[in-house]
C-alpha cells in the first residue's frame, strides 16, 4: 500500500515483516477473529524489503537457508490458521540422533517414544515466508506497507511516534502514533541505537557454514547434532529432489578456519565434512553453495518499555546448535499476544480505539493501553522463565560440546550417557528439544 493511505493511529505497529515480525501480526489477527464480541484493533506492519504473496524472498529471513520448526512452533502456527498452507512443505523429523565425535556416549530420541507426530519439522524459510505473507496480504486487520523504514521513533505520552519513510521518492515522509509498537526489526536494530537500547553480547569465536548436502542413503527423516573438535555439527533431512537424499548442514568452526574452508574445492569440502559426520548415511555425495556468519549470543538489556516491546533477534540471538532461537521468539509471540488480548478483555481498551476516531489516544501509561508498563510487564514476568531456561540451554550445551577441555570432555559424555540412561533426563531434553514449555 502507499504511504498515503495509511491512518495516521494505529494500536499497533509492528516494525520488521520478517519471520518473527509477520508471525506476530497474523497470530494477533486470528487471536482476535476467534474472540467473538471484541471490535477490532488497527494493525501496521512496516518492512523495509520489498515483498509479495508470489516471491517474499527479499526479505533476508526468508532467503535459502532452513529453520527446524518445534513440535510447539507447529501447535502455533496451527492456531494462527497457517499450519495447514505448510504442511505439505515440510519435512517432519522422527528421530534426533546426538552424538560427540571419536568419543564414546550418544543418546536418540523418538517420535513414538514421545507419543507426538515428530519431534519437529524442517521448511525452507522462503517456504515459511511466502505463507506469512500470503497471510498478511489476504488479511481484513493488517496494513502492510513496504519497502519503507522508521528513520524516527520518539516516545510521548500516548505510546510512540514513528516517522515513516517510503522508498519511493516521489512520497513524502509521514508521521504515525501508535500505541504500541512491536520492534521485531533483526539483531541489528538501528532503532535500538537510537532508543539508547544495548544488549548483552558473548562472542563464541565461531562461524556457522550453512548448506545442503545429498548423501548416498536416505535420512529416514533422522535429525543429527554431531559434536566435534571444531564445534557442533547439525544435519536435518529434507525433503527429496529428483530422489536425491538432501539435508540441510550446519557446520559450526572457529572463525579462524572459516574463511579457507569457503574457499576449498567441492572435494575438499566434501573429504573435510565426511570425516566430521561419518558414514551414517553412506557417502555424502553433493555440498551445494555455502553461506557463512558469525556465531554470539545476544539479549537485549531493555525488552519492553512504555509502547514498545522487542521480539525475535533484537531480543535474543542464540547459537544455531540446538535450533532454539526462532521457537523461543515464536513462544514469545504467542505469550505476547495472550497478554495482550487478557488486557483487551479486562481493561476495556477498545474505547481507546473510539478516542482515536475523534483525534485522541490514550495515554501508554494508563493500565487500559495496549503499551501501558502495567500489561507489557505481564508478558515478561511470564515469558522470563522460558526465555532463562531456552538461552541457558542453548548457550551451555555450546559451550560444553565447543570445548577439548578435558573435565568438559568428560562431563559431556556422562552427559550424554545420563540422558540415554535415565528416563527422567531424556523426557526433560526431548521435551526442551521439542519447544514444550510449561507455563
């Protein structure tokens, strides 16, 4: 849409229409379309890449790579209405298979020992995105403009003041009052320098080569995590090709050797990572174009304030090694959009909504505002525990199988020996592994 048809209020801007960012905007749509007797709320969501339902792959988290999607991320996206336009685009993972190269310990969990249809699946994040947005596109609440940036965020007593700037140069620059605006705009948030807003950083030292490679056997839909000298090594099946058996690779190294490894021969590569997975599948037959970035942790200092709350990257980032990071902001984001339809019903903030059709807008410190400190804190209080455990999780497990440390080595394989021999541990791993948190 253009600049010029957009309202000059709205409940919520969402800012970033990537993964996370147009997630929560269709979840918080269909939240609402299942609440009979709630007037609707304006919803805006402002992307910087030039999107379509038909080809969303400018945006860059919808590009080549893969996400593996939790058995809860599927229980989301089934309540938003979106599981069944993905289904038959996903590859379901029946079995994890973890193990630490030359070393002895290994431990497997299964689908049918955890009673679920899989313990996750992996899609192609162009996949994922064509179906967000084909969401957005189609839905009655949500305006999406794009490409366009916020170049301004200032806060005032009625939540946020953005000031808008469309690529087009023939449009001229716009202001928007929101009273909420939901920053899911990346790990490199321009908006959160200019907020003042910092974060917490540990630099592993390490790069992730991403891939997808064909092997001489089929995967039998096993996912593996191989831990190794050089860092953790990941491979999740996918779905076949011209009867290729494809997995997507990610091959953690320390940053150091990361930029020679790119610059090997395809056989190189192939000799390299061989010794580095084993035969578990035969011989890997085909490496395709490698993409590489560094690897750190990241969580913002600052997730919520007056009208504003941070989602996805630009509120954690965490290491790709046990595939926890966009099934936490997706739990997130399921946990935002409870907190914030408990305060709709409580509060009655819809007459904020008749204020504004008449110029005004409630105050983001008044409890009955979408952004008011009061309701955003809810959200938090009950989101911090999952986000404590999932990143402790993630950034430990990394450390401890990153390390040739010897007392680590050895704690590792006790590890590893602990949870394939004691129920109790590998009901709570899989149970992590599968995204089920309870609340």
């Amino acid at each position: 849409m253009q600049i010029t048809s957009l309202k000059k209020q709205y409940d919520i801007v969402v800012v970033g229409g990537g993964l996370v960012g147009a997630s929560f905007a269709c979840a918080m749509d269909q939240a609402l379309a299942n609440c009979a007797g709630l007037r609707p709320i304006s919803i805006l969501v402002v992307e910087a890449f030039q999107q379509s339902d038909q080809s969303p792959q400018a945006q860059p988290s919808f590009d080549a790579r893969t996400t593996a999607l939790s058995h809860g991320s599927r229980k989301i996206f089934e309540s938003i209405g979106l599981w069944q336009q993905l289904q038959d685009r996903v590859t379901p993972i029946h079995e994890i298979q973890v193990s630490d190269k030359g070393r002895f310990g290994s431990t497997k969990l299964n689908s049918q020992t955890e009673a679920v249809p899989a313990l996750g699946y992996v899609i192609d994040n162009s996949h994922l995105g064509w179906g967000l947005n084909r969401a957005m596109q189609t839905s009655q609440v949500i305006e999406l403009i794009c490409p366009a940036t916020i170049n301004k965020i200032s806060p005032n007593p009625q939540g946020m003041m953005l000031t808008i700037t469309p690529d087009s140069s023939d449009e001229a620059a716009m202001q928007i009052q929101a009273a909420l605006v939901v920053l899911a705009d990346g790990g490199r948030s321009p908006i959160c320098a200019q907020l003042g807003i910092t974060h917490d950083v540990k630099d592993y030292g390490q790069q992730a080569i991403i891939s997808n490679i064909a092997f001489q056997i089929p995967h039998r839909n096993i996912a593996f995590e191989r831990f190794t000298d050089t860092g953790p090594l990941a491979v999740l099946p996918i779905a076949g090709q011209n009867n290729e058996n494809r997995g997507a690779l990610v091959w953690t190294v320390e940053r150091d050797a990361a930029e020679s490894i790119l610059a090997q021969s395809e056989t190189k590569k192939l000799h390299d990572l061989q010794l580095k997975f084993g035969h578990r599948l035969g011989n890997i037959t085909r490496i395709g174009k490698c993409f590489s970035y560094p690897l750190s942790l990241s969580v913002a200092k600052e997730q919520i304030r007056p009208g504003l709350v941070l989602l996805g990257n630009v509120a954690h980032t965490l290491h790709p090694v046990a595939g926890q990071g966009l099934n936490l902001a997706l739990r997130d984001v399921q946990c935002l959009v409870e907190s914030l339809l408990k305060g709709i019903a409580e509060n009655d903030y819809y007459a904020s909504t008749r204020l504004a059709q008449q110029g005004e807008f409630k105050c983001s410190g008044d409890e009955t505002s979408l952004g008011s400190m009061g309701l955003l804190q809810q959200y938090q209080d009950r989101q911090q525990w999952d986000q404590d455990k999932t990143i402790g999780f993630s950034h430990y497990t990394t450390r401890l199988f990153s390390s040739n440390n010897t007392a680590l080595v050895w704690a590792r394989k006790f590890g590893l020996f602990s949870i394939d021999l004691i129920p109790s541990f590998k009901r709570s791993f899989a149970r992590q592994a599968m995204g089920i948190v309870p609340k």
